[in-house]
C-alpha cells in the first residue's frame, strides 16, 4: 500500500532547531568555525540545490544521468528480480525513475529525506510514472542511525540506492561508517549502489563549485540565512563571500564562507568574532581515485562486484555487494 502517510512516528530533524543550535553553536567555536552541510537543505536550499544540479558548471548530476542512463539494463541485471530500493538522502527522487524503468519488478521504493516538503513536493511524479509501485517515504537524517517502518514491503534483496557523490559530503573515516551502517540495513545477498565523484583537473572541480550565476553562492549563505531566521541569530549573510577551493592533498573540494571585514554573529546568547578574511567552513567534498573508491568500498565490508563511468571518467556507480 503506497501512502503518504508515515508508518511511525517522523523523525523530522529538518525541523529540529535545538538541534540546529546545538551544531552552530558547537560549530562557531571550532578553529575554523564549521557548520555541516546537511543544515544546507531546508526547502529553500533543496530548491537552490535543484537550480545547482542544471547549472553548466555543476557536472555531476548529469554526467552520472547519463551513466545511468546508458547502463541502466547492465545495472538492472546485476541487481535482480524483485528489489527494494532505499534512498538516503533522495532529494527531488530525479535519479531513482532511471533505474526503476529498467527493475524487474521492484518489490518498492523507500526514499529517505530530511526535507519533508520537498520528499512530499516530489513524490507525486513518481507516483504517475510508477502507479504500482509501493512507495515509503521516511522523513529522517540518514546521518544518524534511523529505522525503516514495520511495513516496508518483503523483498528477495534490499538494495540501497545511494547517488549523486553524497559519500562525498563525508570525511574518510565518517564515510566508512555510513557506509558500514547501509551494510547493516541489507541482508547478505543485498548491495550499495553508490554514485562516486572523481579526482579531476582542478579548474574543473573549482568551477563546479563556484558557477558564473551564484547559484552556488546563495546555496552556501542560505546556512546564515537559516540561522537568522530560525534561530534568531544576528547575522549579515551578505557580510560573508562564497569560496571554492581545491585541496590536493586532502583531494577534496573545500566550501567557504569568508568573512568581509570584522564583523561578529550573536547566537543562542552568545558572541562569535570574525576578523576580516577569517572563514567558515560550509561543506567537504571529496573526490576519488580508482584506488581510493576500492579501499572505502573493502573498509566498510563490501567488494566492487561492477563500475560503470563516463568516458572521461569523471564519474563512477559502483555495485558494491557484501
Ligand atoms: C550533494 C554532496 C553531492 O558535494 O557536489 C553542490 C553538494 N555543494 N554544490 C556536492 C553541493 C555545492 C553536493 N552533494
């Protein structure tokens, strides 16, 4: 039975906001200040996220649609009759309907979102295009340990569905451990289908993550927006400039938020300086090698049964199976 309704109780930690202000204020008096990128996705952000995915810079979403696309029935074979598909972090569910066209008949689709506005906004296509498709949403923060509903449909094989280089969002050792805790949503004959960003030509990268439009920009102020009006915090979100930067030796895109001049944030009664050019940290993304994605994929327990990339490359979708 496909319902909007939730089988349990929401986690909705979106809506959150002592948890919110215990991560800013917890994260302003780190050296330098850091905010976590999941706060970037309320229903504005998601929407500018969705802006960011067209953007002729941003060529992750459509480099790993076209890997999709092109092997979505060598895909198909490789994970079988009658899977359950679960999706951390499934944002706008855009990638999913690729993959469902080529399913022999998935046994449901379980998109987990920390946005409930934009997992509810979003479903109802889905819905047309897949009419007997068992669909449960669960509106929880796929960062923490969360539980699927009692009425998740059986299934010969669970199959986790994890795109668009979210892993990338993740600190190695933080990213085994997400990984490691999907093993533990599957049995032994389920897989992680895990979309992975490549390393690549600097210039590349940095222009991904910092467009002619701005689109990127506000992506990252939004973070001080939410804290102005959500928390009340004191804050000019335009006293602080967006920057992308490339750090090779950590191979990840690093997300900025610099300071214009001395200025200071008043939050949750307490007082944060920032010099002029003194930044917050905003997001990680890293970028892997061939290497790199075998030693991630054999940490967290998995092997790399198929790959599929682009040409140049630029982008990978692993099966990794356990
Ligand atoms: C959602 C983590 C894949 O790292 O590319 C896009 C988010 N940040 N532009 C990424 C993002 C800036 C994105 N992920």
């Amino acid at each position: 039975q496909a319902g909007v309704e939730y089988a349990e109780a929401p986690i909705n930690h979106a809506e959150d906001t002592q948890g919110f202000l215990h991560d800013v204020l917890e994260g302003l008096a780190q050296s330098p200040a850091m905010l976590s990128p999941k706060y970037f996705y309320d229903a504005t952000g998601s929407r500018l996220f969705d802006r960011i995915c067209k953007l002729p810079e941003y060529y992750l979403t459509r480099t790993e649609m076209a890997i999709l696309e092109r092997s979505a029935p060598a895909i198909a074979d490789q994970l079988g009759p009658g899977v359950l598909l679960i999706e951390p972090g499934s944002g706008s569910c855009a990638k999913v309907g690729r993959l469902l066209r080529h399913l022999c008949a998935p046994a449901g689709y379980a998109p987990v979102e920390i946005s409930g506005e934009h997992l509810h906004a979003n479903l109802s296509h889905l819905r047309g295009a897949f009419p007997d498709l068992p669909i449960t949403p669960v509106c929880a923060d796929f960062t923490t340990p969360f539980s699927l509903p009692s009425d998740i449909p059986e299934t010969r094989r669970r199959v986790v569905f994890f795109p668009g280089s979210t892993i990338g969002n993740f600190p190695p050792e933080a990213a085994v451990d997400l990984l490691r805790g999907f093993r533990g949503l599957l049995d032994d004959r389920g897989g992680l289908l895990l979309g992975v960003d490549r390393r690549k030509d600097p210039r590349i990268l940095e222009a991904a993550y910092d467009d002619a439009a701005g689109v990127t920009a506000a992506f990252n102020r939004n973070l001080l927006v939410r804290m102005r009006d959500e928390l009340g915090a004191e804050v000019n979100p335009a006293g602080f400039r967006h920057r992308a930067l490339w750090n090779d030796e950590c191979s990840r895109i690093e997300m900025h938020l610099v300071s214009r001049g001395r200025q200071t944030i008043r939050v949750g009664g307490r007082t944060h300086g920032f010099h002029d050019d003194e930044h917050i940290v905003t997001e990680y993304s890293y970028k892997y090698s061939a290497e790199g994605m075998q030693r991630l994929a054999a940490q967290a327990g998995f092997r790399v049964s198929a790959q599929w990339s682009d040409d140049r490359e630029w982008f990978s979708v692993l099966w990794l199976t356990t």
